[in-house]
C-alpha cells in the first residue's frame, strides 16, 4: 500500500508540476533526483527555479555543476544568493575561492553566516582567520564549532593558539579528535613540539597516521627521521607519498641522497615538484651543482627563487656571484633578506 500510495502522489504531482505549479515542479524533482533520473530533474528543477524557487536555483546548480557545467552552475548559485538562499551563497562563495576572487568570497560567506548556517559561518571565519582577523573569525567559529563542525574546532583552536590560549586550543582540538577528524590530532601533535614534548607529539602523529591522515604520516616521519629511526621514518613517508604528499616525496629524495643514490633522489625530487614542492626545486639545483651542471643548477634555483623561497634565492645568489653576475646576486640577497625580516617568528 505505501508503494501504491507514493505512485499515486508521483501522479498528482506531476500533474501539478505540468499545470505549473512550482513548488510541484521542485518536489518533483527531487523525486527524480532521488531515484537517479538526473536529467529529468534537472529539466524539472530547471523549470522551477525560471519560476523563482530559489531553493530550486540552488538544486539545479548542483546537478549541473556535478555534470561538470561549472559556469552555468554559478550562474544559478548567484540568482540564488540574490534570492537569499543560504546554500546559494555558500557555493557561490566557494566558487569565488576557488577562482581567487577572495573578496567576493568573504562577503557571500558573511551573507550566507548571517542566515545562521553553520557550514557558512564556518568558512566565513575560515577565511576571515587565513586573513590575519583573528579577531573577527572567533565568534563565527565559535558558533560553528558548537554545532559540532570539526573543521571550526580547528579553526578555532588556530585563532586561539595565536593569541597565546594554548590550552583552550587544545580542548578544542581534542573535541575534535573524540568526534573523528584526524587533522586535530595532528594540530596537538604540533603543539606537543613546541612545547619541547616529543612523546605526546609522536603518540598524536601516530593517531592521525594510523588514521590515514596524511600531514601526520609525514610529520611523525620528520620526528623519527630526526631522532634516526629512518627505516620507520622511510615507511611514513612512503605511506604519505603514495596519496602523493610533495612533502613525503622530497624527504624521500632527501633520505636517498643520504645513502648515496643520486639517481633515486633526483627521481624522488623531480615528482615532489611536481606535486608542487619548492623545497625540491632547490635540491634538484644542489644535485645539479654537486655534477658540476651549473647551469641546470642555476636554472633550479631561479625557479625555487622566483616562487619567493629564501633557500632558492640564497643559493641562486651564490651560483650568480660564482660566475661574477654580483650585481643580479645583490638583488636576490636583498629579496631574502626582506623576506627574513618580515617574516613571522615560528613558535
């Protein structure tokens, strides 16, 4: 009989839905989209979202944006966002992101923050913190994280930890953790080393590298790597490398080159730059010059320096004055050193 009966509210519905009744044509299409038949439902929520349902305008960008029509789908999002559709803001403004239009981002975010929806206030003080206004992100992230998003307890803790409330930071992002989101423990295990407490840095590292989580994998291989257990050190990275972490790959590169196999850490170096490891541009330069290839050494180090990477410019400075280009080495050392100066203390 239920079967029967929701074969008998398809009917009516659609019957409304072709009369042109709206809120039938949105309803409509999400049975559609239910049950698979995406693009009968995008025909349908097409249809209801021309007539003004905003929620629609939202459902239907969603569908064209998983079948890859991105452009058409923020078009939608935005009419949606102009409608007050919380959801509507919130894709437009990762869309924004996205393409780097982080001003635009923010205030859909803030628009759609303002409706009280948590994944919105969220990234709103998400990007407001990457902004350097700790100040202003708190009370969103706050709001967020109690609603139980983890990513806002990170968050948090972030704004928190920069301020000097390490130990409110850290109750955040055990929370966290307990809710499953990996990523807090390697947060705690970044703070247990700068507090000078290994043990409880290696023992969250493994939490989240048992987990899968791959900062973590590479970090706990960093602690091990540094106290000479390089073996373990060499399986974590590995791990890391296979989800292809850049960074795993050029310590990986670093370790080869320690036992000697040039060859396998300028394989391991070249990948890592790949995936977008600057480090690894500059140590394809020091394999370059350690050859003698100067000029492929130079050429490394320009692109490592031209990434704005202190260690890429202070080598392409050595290798300009080598070959008595002092002037161009002065700039780059000015470069860095500026870069030195305005540099924030790690702590």
């Amino acid at each position: 009989m239920p079967g029967r009966l929701k074969k008998f509210d398809e009917f009516f519905q659609r019957k409304a839905a072709e009369g042109g009744n709206v809120v039938a044509m949105a309803r409509l299409g999400a049975a559609l989209r239910e049950r698979g038949e995406l693009a009968e439902a995008e025909s349908w929520y097409r249809r209801a979202a021309m007539g003004g349902d905003r929620v629609s305008m939202t459902a239907l960008a969603h569908l064209l944006a998983d079948r890859g029509a991105q452009e058409e789908a923020d078009r939608w999002y935005h009419e949606a966002a102009l409608a007050g559709e919380p959801h509507g803001m919130l894709n437009l403004a990762r869309s924004c992101e996205r393409r780097g239009r982080r001003d635009d981002a923010l205030h859909w975010y803030g628009e759609a923050a303002r409706t009280g929806d948590a994944p919105s206030m969220a990234a709103f003080g998400r990007l407001l913190r990457e902004q350097g206004d700790g100040e202003a992100a708190e009370p969103w992230l706050r709001q967020a994280a109690e609603t139980g998003l983890t990513g806002a307890m990170i968050d948090l803790g972030l704004v928190l930890r920069d301020r000097g409330q390490a130990a409110e930071a850290a109750r955040w992002w055990r929370s966290a953790v307990l809710a499953g989101d990996l990523a807090a423990a390697c947060q705690l295990g970044r703070q247990a080393e700068r507090l000078g407490r290994p043990g409880d840095a290696e023992s969250w590292y493994r939490q989240g590298a048992a987990g899968g989580h791959v900062e973590s994998a590479v970090r706990l291989g960093l602690l091990l790597h540094r106290r000479g257990d390089v073996e373990e050190a060499e399986n974590w990275y590995l791990d890391a490398a296979e989800q292809g972490d850049p960074a795993a790959m050029t310590n990986l590169g670093v370790l080869a080159r320690t036992r000697g196999d040039d060859g396998e850490a300028a394989a391991w170096y070249r990948k890592a730059a790949e995936h977008g490891s600057i480090p690894a541009l500059t140590n394809l330069g020091h394999l370059a010059e350690h050859r003698e290839d100067f000029a492929e050494a130079e050429d490394w180090f320009r692109r490592a320096a031209e990434t704005g990477d202190v260690q890429g410019m202070l080598s392409l400075a050595r290798m300009l004055r080598s070959r008595g280009a002092a002037q161009e080495a002065e700039l780059w050392l000015a470069r860095a050193e500026h870069i030195e100066d305005d540099r924030e203390p790690i702590v």
